[in-house]
C-alpha cells in the first residue's frame, strides 16, 4: 500500500470491531511500514485516517481492501 492511497475496511476484520467502523468504511493511507520482530514474519502495517476525527494507528494492511486504481492514461 502506499501513502495517499484509498483503502476501505473488511468486513469481517476484526479492526472492524474495536474500532467500532461500518463494514467497507473508506479511509485514506497517510503511512505504510514493516514491523519486524524476532521470531515474526514482518507484516505491513499502516495509519489510515477515516474522516477528520478518526485515525487508525498501525494496523495490519490485511484488513483493509484495496480501492481500484483508475488505469494510468
């Protein structure tokens, strides 16, 4: 994924929940990293922001699907 990138939430994650976002919530990536850790495969994770007041921090890119690219001219 990569900054600026349109994401939305799916629906049967569990960031879904604990964050209390309706299914297919559309946010906007503001950063994409590794995290690597001993012993771990190393996951993306990434900081979507959802509106103005809501940003999740650090989530597995897993839960989220990726908006479609419009195709490049």
């Amino acid at each position: 994924m990569e900054t600026g990138q349109k994401v939305f939430v799916k629906p049967q994650s569990a960031l879904a929940r604990e964050w209390a976002l309706p299914a297919g919530a559309e946010g906007v990536v503001l950063c994409a990293y590794r995290l690597i850790k001993a012993g771990n495969s190393n996951i993306e994770r990434v900081d979507v922001r959802f509106g103005e007041h809501t940003v999740v921090w650090g989530a597995p890119s897993i839960a989220y699907d990726e908006a479609a690219q419009a195709p490049a001219p």
